[in-house]
C-alpha cells in the first residue's frame, strides 16, 4: 500500500510537499467533502506536529471520535 500510494501521490502531484512515508504511518478513509480539509492538514503536518506525537494524535482522535484502538496498531 505504502509503495502505491507514494507513486500515485507523486505522479498526480496531490501534495506539494509529499516526499513518502515516513517509518510510521496511519492510513484512513475520507468523504469526498473532507478532502480540501484532508489536504490542508497533510500540507501543514510538519507544523501540527511539532508539538504532539503521533500516538497523542491518535488518542485524541480515537476519543473525539469515540474509536477503538491498540496502540500497536499504530507503530
């Protein structure tokens, strides 16, 4: 999934600054309404993130969205 994904985000240039994957990850699925959202937030990730972790990130996600989850899940 990983592969594909980057080959198709670089070749369409969805992203501006999409270089690929980092060693962790999370993938999810979105309503077309949301996608102007979804890029926005992936465009500025480098700044969102400066300050929370990943795994804080996906807590505070799973418990607004009232989700279930393990934590290995994510690593």
């Amino acid at each position: 999934m990983k592969t594909s994904s980057v080959a198709l985000l670089k070749r369409e240039r969805f992203l501006n600054y999409f270089e690929g994957w980092a060693d962790g990850y999370y993938a999810g699925s979105i309503s077309p309404g949301h996608k102007k959202q979804c890029e926005d937030y992936i465009n500025n990730q480098e700044n969102h993130h400066s300050g929370i972790s990943l795994e804080e990130e996906m807590e505070k996600m799973a418990s607004k969205y009232d989700l279930s989850y393990h934590i290995n899940d994510w690593l």
